[in-house]
C-alpha cells in the first residue's frame, strides 16, 4: 500500500546518487527519530568537517575531548554543537546516545566499543517529508550492520554501504561523480 506508515527509525539512509548537490550529496544518515505524525531526525555520519572539538571550543570543560572529530550533522541548527555515542548491542542492534554532555561524552568515550562523535547541524524532516522523499526515491534505506562502526565515518562510507544494497547499487556506488566525463 502506497499510503502505509513507513517505520524507519533505527535505519540508515543512503542518500540515492540522484542527490548530487547540497549537504546530503553520498550522505548516510542515522535516522534516530521517525514518526510519520511528527517527522525525523537524523545526523549525517559520514561527513567530517576537517576540524577539531579543540578547533571551536577552547573552554577547559571541553579539554578532554579536543582531539575529536566534528562531523558535519546536517543543514538544520548548524550553529549548535552536540555530541553522541554509538554502539553495537548484540540483541538490539546499533544503539545510540544523542545529545549528550561534554561530561557524559567523556564517558562513553572510554567504554569499550562505543564510538563518540561530535556534530554541527542535524537533519530533520517536518510530518510527512521524508515518507514523500523516499516515494520518490531520494533516499535507500538500509539497516545498519555489526561493521558499521569499524568502518570509516567519512566519505568512503557512502559508497561501501551502498554496495552492499544490490547488484545494481554495486554498479551505481562505483559509478564516478559525473558519468559524464568519461
């Protein structure tokens, strides 16, 4: 039925190589949030911004976490800075931590298996948007598998998952930016 509730919270999107320009061009989003009567909410894991927790915040509270990574989250509240974990729950699954304190950042970061990330931005998307996306193909969804957090959360990402989907997304994950140019 075309006009079902899709569940997808807990799932990746791949952006579909349609998506060329913009923030989500070769994007895979965590969508930690769906519901078809509220809308969603997702980062974007695969896009580092070459800079440093240490490059835009110097307070002291945020010393022990200078070294890490900031990941471009996506184009909603970029002037925001937040921190999340991740993990790999045998029963459940990928899990994660969102929107948490420099204090519980630190934390996680010394647990074993868990991931820390820091984000500028989120994704979102109002009631109904991302159903009609997904209608139109702007998006795969995907489930997260037991690699994903040992594989590298840059732009590689995109196109490894993708990959994985089928034959033909093999094909199209290979594909150069512009298949024009050959």
């Amino acid at each position: 039925m075309p006009d079902s509730p899709i569940q997808l919270q807990g799932q990746l999107l791949l952006a579909d190589p349609s998506l060329r320009d913009g923030i989500f061009n070769r994007s895979v989003i965590l969508l930690a949030e769906h519901n078809s009567d509220e809308g969603a909410f997702g980062l974007i894991l695969n896009h580092p911004t070459g800079k440093t927790v240490g490059d835009l915040l110097e307070d002291d509270a945020f010393a022990p976490l200078r070294q890490l990574a900031v990941h471009e989250g996506g184009p909603v509240a970029r002037d925001q800075l937040t921190f999340s974990s991740f993990w790999w729950s045998k029963k459940l699954g990928l899990r994660w931590k969102l929107r948490i304190s420099a204090a519980d950042a630190v934390e996680h970061a010394h647990r074993p298996g868990r991931i820390v990330r820091a984000f500028v931005g989120y994704s979102g998307w109002t009631a109904g948007q991302l159903e009609n996306e997904l209608r139109r193909s702007s998006w795969i969804a995907a489930r997260p598998q037991p690699d994903l957090l040992g594989l590298d959360h840059d732009r590689r990402l995109w196109s490894e998952l993708l990959r994985q989907v089928s034959p033909l997304h093999r094909i199209l994950a290979e594909a150069p930016d512009d298949p024009s140019l050959n």
